[in-house]
C-alpha cells in the first residue's frame, strides 16, 4: 500500500506534492505528541492542584 501512495504522489506537481507533504507533517506531528501532549495536560494539573515534589521532597525520598 506504501509503494501505491508513492506512486500516486509521483504524478502530482510539486505545488501539491508540498501540500500533501504539509499536511502528512501535521498529521504525524499530532498522532506523534499527543501522548506527550496528554502527559503535560495532567503535569498542569497536579501544579494547579498543588500535588507535585519540591526539591527538598524528591531528595529526602532518595
């Protein structure tokens, strides 16, 4: 299925090979972080509701 993509994108021009190629960036780039997205959302969380170590904490539980 790989190779018929490329050989779809080949008889494009190059104007809208670079737009498929933009939003094949954008699309990787957003299934890629959201992990990392989601992750920092709940880090926000926890510093609003207060719940995370200081320094001192982390290295007393070390």
């Amino acid at each position: 299925m790989a190779t018929l993509k490329k050989n779809i994108i080949n008889f494009l021009d190059e104007k809208d090979k670079s737009k498929v190629l933009f939003f094949a960036e954008v699309l990787f780039k957003h299934s890629k972080y959201e992990k990392l997205r989601s992750e920092i959302e709940s880090r926000r969380k926890e510093i609003k509701e207060n719940s995370i170590l200081s320094h001192e904490d982390f290295w007393e539980k070390i």
